[in-house]
C-alpha cells in the first residue's frame, strides 16, 4: 500500500468515526429535547391544574361574599321596613296622645267623663274605701262630680255608699306642655287605690290609651300594612 | 432514464464547465453575480470558506437566482452540486439561507418546485438541501417565518414542510429512482420528523406504514445505514401519540425485535432499545412485548458487550418495565382479556387462590362487567358449573 491508499484509508476511516460521533451526539440532543418537552408539558398540566384550582376557590370565595352581603342587605331593608313601620304606629299614638290634651279642655264633656271614670274605677275595685288621685287642675272639677259618681255606685250594686278620700299630698302630674316634654306629665283622668294600697287602678286617660293602644295594635298594623 | 443519469454523481457535475459570461451577456444574471462566481466556482474547501465565512449571503443570493431564472438542466444540476458541496462541507452554512439580508428572497421556492421535476439528481438534490434549510430555520415561539406581506407570496416554512413530506411519502410509496429513492427519503425523513409539525403531517399522510417494510435484518453497510436512519424515523415518531397507534396496528414491533435480535450493529440496537424504551408505558405494547419475548431478548442483549453506557441503562430500564408489567399481565387485566376471547384456559394462574381472592373485589369494582360476560361465555362453554364448584371450592380454601 502507497502512501496515497494509506491516506486514504485514514480518512475513510476518520470519516467513519466522526458520523459515528454524529450519529450518536444528535441522538443526545433529540433525547433531552424530548424529555425537556414531556418534562415542560408534565409542569405546565401541573400548574395549570393549580391554577383553575385556585380560580375556582376563588370563584366560590366570591360567591359566598355575595350570598352573605345579599342576605346582610336583605335582613338590613327588613329591618329597615320593620322600623318604618313601627315609626308610623308610634306616631300614630303621639298624635292620638296629642289629642287627649283636647278632651280636658272641654270642661263639660270632660266633667262627665270624669264621672264615668270614677263610676268605672268604684265598680272595678269594690272597696267601701278607696283613695283617688288627680291632677292638681282638676281637683275642682272632680269635688264636684263625686257624690254623684258614688250615689251612680250605690244605684248599680246596692252597696253602702264608699268612702273617697282625694289625696291633696301628692297629685297626678300637671299636663304636658312643649317647654318641658320629657317631665312627667298627665293628660287627665283619675287613678283610684284601694285604702291600703295595694289595689291600683290607673284610670288616667294616658292609660286608657295605652291600653286601647296595645289591644289594638295588631288591628292598626293590618289595615296599615295590608 | 439512460443509465448515466441513474449513476451520476456531484463528482461529475462538478467537473463541468459553465459558461457564467454567456448568461451575463444575455441579461440572466448580472454582472455582481458573475463576479462572485468566478470568485468561487472551481476553488477549493479553503478558498471558498474565507468568501462564505465574510459574505455568504451574497453568495446564497446567487445560486438562489440561478435557479430561479435558469432552466437548462446542466446549469441546474451544477448549482445544486455547489450548494450541496457547501452544507456538506458545513451544514452550518444552511443558515446563511436565513440571514435578514435574504429577506426578500423565495429562499425555498426554486428547491420546492424542483422536488417535481427534473432529473433524478435534481430532485434528490433538492430534497437534501431544502431538508437542511428549512431545519435551520431560526425558530421564534415555534411558529413558521412566512412573509407578512401577502401581496409577495414568500414561500413560507410550513409550505416547505408539507411538500416535502408529500414528496417523501409519494418517494417511499412509489420511488421515482429504483435504488436510490429509498435512501434518500429515509435520510430527509430522519432530519425533518424532530420537528412535531412534521410527525403530524407525515402521520395523517398515512406516512408510518410506508416505514415498516424498511425494517428488517440489513447485512451490507449501506442497507445497514438505511436501516439505522429508518429506525431512527420510528424512534423520533415514537415520541408523538398518534404515531403510537399507527405502530401498534402495523407489524413494526415484531419486525423490530427480529432486527434486534440477529443485529451486531450498535447504533442500530441502541435505537431499537430506545424505541422499546418509549413505547413499553403505551397501550398494549408492553404486553405484546412480553407475548413477543422481548424479556428474553433484553437478557441476551445485557450478556453482551456494547461500549455504549446509555444503551445499557437502557436495557436495565427495559428490564425492569417489562418486569412489571409481567406482574401486571399475571393478574385481573389478562383474564380479563382471555374471558373476553373466549380463552378460558387453565392456566396455573387460575388455580391460585391467591388470584382468586385478590380480584373478586376487581370484579366487583367493574360492576361485574367481566363477570356477566364471563358466565355468558363460559355458560356458553358448558363449564359454569365446573367453574361454579371450583370457584366455591377455591373461596372455601380462602375462608379457612
């Protein structure tokens, strides 16, 4: 072999290894690409998946804030409604209060329903002796009614004629004027007690109108609020 | 075809004198171009590599021109050789295709027209070339570099893409050249099928069945290098799922065990293994694998003495997949399967009690699927009572 077919030879075969190389240095290369790619997409299902998860808590999250602020905002107009119309019914009983300043002030009419209230508290309370109160305006008005009120008594239940003893020590309070409205006040009317005490009837007409207030109030409200 | 055409080579191209002067004086090329001809044709490696290295792109201008305004075969042909003598030389200089300054060249319009046309020479030519171009491609978010101006109708990449497996597939089905077709494919095809766009095309063009035949003991150096790049096409669709299907319904495992069992070749073996290595995990591979023998295979295979390291961790990697997956098979899964074929062969599985108590709860946990369509055949067999008693006699061995 000459010098020429060696060289040859060698380069053949340096030819040889070097595609060998190649052959095996792409095989490398495509290999780590791959599972560079297979890795990549394992990681971003991963995070994708984290992430939907996260949206959908957050999603809930948002959701439930709604359903609360929703129930909050409804409970808070209820209220509200609730409130309004209590406002109205309590008005309605101020003015009501209002008039009764009116009834003292119609010294007639005024005479006979003091009357009728002293009748009325007599029949109730059934003592031969009882104490009744009254404010210091009307002190006249009622000395004048009060024979007649227990002779009333006497005629309906055949008792002996009680004894009513007016307390000149302490009166119902004076009534109501706007200078002072939050001092105890009374609009008119008498409370009568038995001699001991211990039986109270409140026949003021401020009484009266809680009375007739509270028994009435489901009624007010219905052809209110229909 | 006459026959010097079927043998002609760049050698003999090259040898061939162009007259550069002609086409100048007829307006086809310009004076510039004649210029940085002369400066390069017939020079060696050394001469041209400082002229490439400092003005490449015009150089690739050129030859782009050529072949753009030239017809005449001869010329074609010389100019094929020159490009395919320069990326052979450095197939890094298959960038040079893809400089900015080329941005207004149809770089790949002349090679994708010539696939079709043209001598033998012509046209494998220009599959090589337009293979190493278009892989060069400088790759932005893995979408094409096709012209944004529509009025100019660049070429654009996954043109390329397309033609070329079209080409290449027509090529395997039907070679245009009785010898050489074949090579030359299966040479683009183990470049381009990297690219997943590639897979996917050459996957739908029904391209992976025209690769199985190509599988098979190969003894003389050149048919072991077809099969080395063919197995190196199998190995690089063996990372793309639809491909995987394609595999399983051709006959690509079995031939492949039959080349890896009697080849000495190393590279070759090196790729089967690989293959194996991706497909064991997938559908019913791993169980034909064990049906086809592969345990055994991977045994002889480990005993001898391959230099690679890589190919041994891969063989151990084989060995201990295909272990579990015997473990598998053992179990609910192949009696499941032999029920369903109507096999309900005694096999000494069968008998073990063990068997028996650890997949009742499988049966149960498929709605009894298997177990109704067992009885049904099984019934079928006249052996429901034989099994009724046996199974009683097997759950009554359980309970003590």
């Amino acid at each position: 072999m000459n010098d020429a077919d060696v060289s040859k030879q060698i380069q053949q075969m340096v030819a040889f290894i070097r595609q060998e190389a190649e052959e095996k240095a792409n095989e490398i290369s495509v290999s780590a690409e791959e599972e560079f790619n297979i890795h990549k997409m394992q990681m971003v299902d991963t995070d994708k998946k984290k992430i939907k998860q996260e949206y959908e808590r957050k999603t809930k999250q948002v959701e439930v804030k709604k359903k609360i602020e929703y129930s909050m905002q409804l409970n808070a107009s209820r209220i509200k409604v609730l409130q309004a119309q209590d406002d109205v019914v309590v008005a309605m009983k101020e003015s009501a209060r209002k008039e009764l300043l009116n009834v003292s002030s119609n010294r007639r009419t005024y005479k006979d329903l003091v009357h009728s209230l002293i009748l009325q508290g007599l029949l109730r309370l059934r003592e031969p002796s009882v104490v009744l109160r009254c404010r210091e305006i009307d002190v006249t008005l009622v000395e004048g009614v009060l024979e007649e009120a227990k002779k009333a008594y006497v005629a309906k239940t055949k008792l002996s004629s009680p004894k009513i003893d007016i307390d000149r020590k302490e009166y119902l309070p004076a009534p109501p004027n706007n200078n002072d409205p939050h001092r105890p006040s009374c609009s008119g009317g008498i409370v009568l007690a038995s001699q001991d005490g211990k039986i109270v009837f409140e026949n003021t007409l401020d009484a009266r109108l809680d009375v007739i207030y509270r028994n009435k109030l489901p009624t007010i409200r219905k052809t209110l609020y229909r | 075809m006459p026959t010097d055409q079927a043998e002609l080579n760049s050698e003999q191209v090259l040898r061939r004198d162009i007259a550069w002067e002609t086409y100048m004086t007829t307006k086809l090329i310009t004076g510039t171009s004649l210029q940085l001809l002369r400066r390069y044709d017939k020079k060696s490696e050394n001469d041209r590599a400082p002229l490439l290295d400092n003005d490449g792109p015009s150089y690739i201008h050129v030859f782009i021109s050529i072949l753009r305004d030239i017809q005449k075969e001869e010329t074609v042909e010389y100019v094929l050789a020159l490009i395919d003598e320069m990326l052979t030389a450095n197939p890094k200089r298959a960038l040079l295709f893809h400089d900015k300054s080329l941005a207004d060249d149809d770089i790949y319009e002349p090679f994708l027209r010539l696939l079709w046309k043209g001598s033998w020479f012509i046209q494998e030519k220009s599959s090589k070339i337009l293979t190493l171009i278009v892989s060069a491609r400088p790759k932005q978010n893995g979408r094409t570099n096709g012209a944004t101006d529509s009025k100019k109708k660049i070429t654009t990449s996954d043109d390329v893409l397309k033609g070329l497996v079209e080409w290449l597939c027509i090529q395997l089905k039907k070679p245009s050249h009785p010898s050489r077709s074949i090579p030359a494919s299966v040479n683009c095809l183990a470049t381009l099928l990297k690219e997943s766009v590639v897979r996917s095309s050459f996957v739908q063009a029904d391209g992976v069945k025209l690769l199985v035949p190509l599988i098979s003991p190969a003894s003389t150096q050149q048919s072991i290098q077809i099969l080395y790049e063919t197995c190196l096409c199998v190995w690089l669709l063996s990372y793309y799922e639809p491909a995987i299907e394609y595999l399983a319904t051709s006959r690509a495992l079995p031939r492949l065990l039959e080349v890896v069992k009697g080849s000495t070749k190393e590279k070759v073996v090196r790729l089967i293994v690989l293959t194996f290595k991706n497909l064991l995990a997938k559908g019913s591979f791993g169980a034909q694998m064990v049906d086809l023998g592969l345990p055994q295979i991977v045994q002889s295979l480990k005993a001898q003495a391959w230099s690679d390291e890589d190919l041994l961790d891969t063989l151990n990697h084989l060995e201990e997949g295909l272990k579990d997956n015997i473990k598998k098979l053992s179990s609910f899964d192949k009696y499941k399967q032999e029920v369903l074929l109507g096999h309900l062969d005694w096999s000494p599985m069968h008998k073990d009690p063990i068997f028996w108590r650890d997949n009742i709860t499988n049966f149960e946990e498929n709605d009894f699927q298997y177990h109704p369509a067992g009885r049904i055949i099984v019934t079928d067999l006249k052996a429901k009572e034989r099994v009724m008693k046996l199974m009683n006699h097997e759950n009554a061995e359980n309970k003590n």
